[in-house]
C-alpha cells in the first residue's frame, strides 16, 4: 500500500509547488515587509511592531472592519437565507409544476451576475444610480446620490453585492436538495406537514453541510472583497465604503507605505484563517 502511495505524490507535486509559489512565499514575503518602514524602492528599514502599534491607533483601521461587518451581512447571511429559499422554492415548486427546464433557466439567471465580470457590473451599476441620469432615480423619481451620499453608500453598496452573491448559494444549495431522501418529504406531507415546516425540519437540517460551505465561502470573499469597492466607490465618500483590502491597497501604491499596507493585509490574512479554523471546528462538532 505504501509503494502504490508513493506514485500520488508526483501527481500533488506540481500543485504543491504552485501553492507554496504562489500562496506560502508571497504570504511570508507580506509578513516580513509589515515588521519594516519601505516606500517601495531602496532598502527596507526594519521598525519591529511599529506598524501593527500604529494600527491599534487607526481610526480608519477600525472603521474599515466595522464595514467589512456589514458586507459580511450582505454577502454571506442574507444571500444563505435567500438562496436557500429560492433554491428551495425552485426545486419544490417551480421545477414540479413547470419542468425542470424552467427551474434550470431560472437558476442560470440568477447566477449570471457571477459570471459577469466585476468591472462591468460595477461600471453599469454606477451609470444606474448615477444621480443626474441614472435609470433608479428616473424609475422611481428621485434625486439621491446613492453612492456619493456618506449616509447611503453603504448600504447601497451592501444591496449590490445581495444581488451579485445571490446566484451562488442557489447554484449549491439546488445541488444539495438533490440529495434529500423524497420519501421524508412524502412521508411528512401525508402526515399533514405544511410545505414551510417540511423546509423548516426536514429540507434545512439534511443540506447543513452545504450551508457551512456556502457561509464559509461567501464569508471570506466578504472579508477579502476589493473589486466592487474599487469599481464603486473607491472607499468613499470620505471613508464610508473604505474596507481592509482597499485601505491596504491605498498604503501600497498612492502612499507608497508598503509596511503599513502589509501589516494591514496580514492581519486580513490571519483573520480569515482563524474565521476559516472557526467555521470548520464548528462544521466537524455538528457532523
């Protein structure tokens, strides 16, 4: 057994070899350049825990992760409860009494924002609620600057990533509903269960696992999201929309403060690793 094992690991090679290239190597090289003081050019000066004291002390350190709160709401909580509402309502109704066609047809649509790429929706985005002439404020006749307002651009940025992230949790947890045994559906509908509490107690329980992923994976590209950011609203107004990915990104190329900007980005990093062993503790308890 252990010859025959042996063969695998030239299989692994070439992806352990790009992951320590391209993940591993890079994520040190972050971790050493934080502990310096380095424009960029020229010789790093070494500073120790400068650049992390100087983070306690960052307004706008703090406000950053408040706001990655937020979209954590709008990426990960809101789009698992949808998705799985829809996902639920398209398998058991739309799919029973309209074929399976339809069901498809309207699964694909829901994911295409994914598929589209994040500068283009942003782009159509900002021409849609542009104040002077975008189609939101002429539908329905207003004048709001939706995201050049401080008191708005928040949460208009929080409705848009709704509508981008909602496709994925429909896509999996329609793959998962086709693993649910029917008979325990059967059974409980002959016993008198309405549709809500069959989804309640028996549809939500039996694609746990999928819902574990899908909150893992939407809450990481929330912590991590810079696209939409960089698209909308460029951290703005002022610092309404600022979240840690493009605040590190500002220390890296306008300020040229390459430590502070890889402080910032380690402690992103190790974040989203103690969220990730978090939800996969969580994950093994339940299994």
């Amino acid at each position: 057994m252990r010859a025959r094992t042996k063969g695998y690991w030239w299989y692994l090679a070439p992806s352990l070899v790009l992951f320590l290239a391209v993940i591993v190597a890079p994520f040190l090289m972050n971790v050493a350049t934080s502990f310096t003081r380095w424009s960029g050019v020229g010789t790093p000066r070494w500073v120790g825990l400068d650049n992390y004291t100087r983070l306690l002390d960052d307004e706008r350190f703090w406000q950053s992760f408040q706001h990655n709160v937020g979209l954590i709401v709008a990426m990960a909580i809101v789009p698992t409860a949808l998705g799985l509402l829809l996902a639920a309502v398209l398998f058991d109704y739309i799919g029973r009494r309209f074929g399976a066609r339809t069901a498809a047809a309207l699964r694909a649509t829901y994911y295409l924002p994914q598929v589209l790429p994040v500068a283009v929706a942003g782009v159509v985005w900002g021409w849609m609620l542009h104040p002077s002439y975008g189609a939101v404020n002429q539908i329905f006749g207003l004048r709001l600057n939706w995201l050049g307002d401080p008191d708005l651009a928040l949460a208009t940025v929080m409705a848009i990533m709704v509508w981008f992230q909602l496709g994925y949790p429909v896509v999996i947890f329609m793959a998962g509903l086709q693993r649910v045994d029917p008979a325990l559906h059967e059974a409980a509908e002959i016993d008198g269960a309405s549709w809500w509490r069959r989804f309640w107690h028996i549809t939500i329980p039996q694609i746990r696992p999928e819902t574990f992923v899908v909150l893992l994976t939407c809450t990481i590209a929330a912590l991590k999201v810079f696209g939409p950011i960089y698209v909308l609203t460029r951290g703005g107004p002022g610092n309404a929309t600022m979240v840690p990915s493009y605040f590190s990104y500002l220390s890296f190329f306008q300020k040229s403060n390459v430590g502070y900007g890889s402080a910032i980005a380690t402690v992103l990093a190790l974040i989203i690793i103690v969220v990730t062993f978090l939800f996969l503790r969580v994950q093994e308890r339940e299994s």
